[in-house]
C-alpha cells in the first residue's frame, strides 16, 4: 500500500487526519486522526533485504469514548482486509483518548 493509498483510505473515515501530527495551534477539535509509519518490517538473509513491509500507527483521539467511531474506523480498515490490533489509553495531560490500531501494509 502506497502513501497515497494510506492517505485515500484515511479520508474514508471522514474524519480530520494529519500525517504524524497537526501543526501547532491547528489541531482541531476532536475526534481526529493522525498517522504514522513507526517502523518498517523486512525480511531478509545473507545482509539483503528481500521484502520490506511498513508499520502503519492510525491514532484515533476523542475526547470521549465512542464505540460507533471506532466501528466506522474498524468497517474501513475491514473493507481494505487489513489485520490490525487495537489498543486504548487515556492521555490525561491532554483530557483525550487515544484509541490506537496498528497494522503492518
């Protein structure tokens, strides 16, 4: 999956989204999205590459809970047929939480 591919179905969440981060002071109000490729999964031997897949992070922050997002978010990941794991934190310092699906494209 290209960037570009990353970008259009992130877009089908209809949510606000931004790569990594929103620039300071233009964050909008939740919930919105930001994304990011943490690292990337590769296959090799013999000190070659021969496949390298990315990590893909999609970080959903709300400001409170809100399973029907999170199932809107889930159908679009599940209609790409990509496997992801999900994970949620309360980020106290910034009064959000931080529902997070990793997934490997």
């Amino acid at each position: 999956m290209t960037h570009k591919e990353v970008i259009a179905m992130v877009g089908e969440m209809d949510i606000p989204f931004a790569y990594h981060h929103f620039a300071e002071g233009e964050s909008p109000d939740p919930p919105f999205i930001c994304f990011l490729y943490p690292n990337a999964v590769q296959f090799g031997a013999d000190n070659i590459v021969y496949h390298s897949d990315k990590a893909l992070d999609i970080e959903l922050y709300t400001d409170e809970k809100n399973p029907d997002l999170e199932d809107a978010v889930e159908t679009v990941l599940t209609d790409h047929e990509i496997y992801f794991e999900k994970t949620e934190v309360w980020i106290e310092s910034e009064k959000l939480y931080e529902v997070l699906y990793s997934m490997v494209i």
